[in-house]
C-alpha cells in the first residue's frame, strides 16, 4: 500500500478558497500549510524520523499554470557510529513534488 499511497495523489481542499482558480494568490503554493502538511506525510511514509523544513520550499512555475513544481529541503540526521560518531550528521536531502492547483484545493504528487 506505500506505493499505491505515493502514486496515488491525495485531494486537499483548501480552507476558505471558494474562488476558482485563485487558489495561488496568498503567496506560493508549496508553502501552503495545507500542501506543506501533504508532502511531509509523503515523505514520512519512506523515512519517518526525517524532517521537512517549511522555510526551505521552492517554487518553480511550469508550463500549464495549473501546475507548480515544489521542492523541499528533507533533514535527515543519520545515526552511524562507525562513521560518524556518537552525534548523528544532519543534511539536507532534496524532494521534489508536483503540485495541481484546483478549484477546491490541491493536488500533490511525490516525484521519486
């Protein structure tokens, strides 16, 4: 079911946009909490101790305007004592996903 679940996009309905295909108007689409709160589920899916951080999404525009691609910076902090020590080494991972504005709310979908 974790496949299905990545491959599968979820539907997040958006609060208070009831305006048609003014969804991105707030501000960029990949910081939406709604979408941010999406993407970290995806990506807690494969790895659950990893962390997003929501200052570190980037929006890029495409093609159809109803699309956005996202690309989140994903903490990994990776405990090996034989290679790292006693303290994990933190690094940031990059993600990307692809994001369908909608009239009610968004569309993610995990691009590995």
């Amino acid at each position: 079911m974790g496949r299905l679940a990545a491959v599968t996009t979820a539907i997040l309905v958006s609060a208070g946009s009831g305006v048609p295909a003014l969804a991105w108007e707030r501000g960029p689409v990949c910081r939406e909490p709604s979408v941010v709160d999406e993407m970290t589920r995806q990506i807690r899916d494969r790895d659950y101790y990893s962390i997003v951080d929501p200052q570190l999404v980037t929006e890029q525009p495409t093609a159809d305007p109803r699309m956005v691609r996202c690309q989140v910076c994903v903490q990994l902090a990776p405990y090996d004592m034989t290679r790292f020590g006693d303290y994990p080494i933190k690094r940031c991972v990059a993600h990307g996903f692809e994001v369908q504005i909608l009239s009610s709310g968004f569309v993610v979908r995990d691009l590995r």
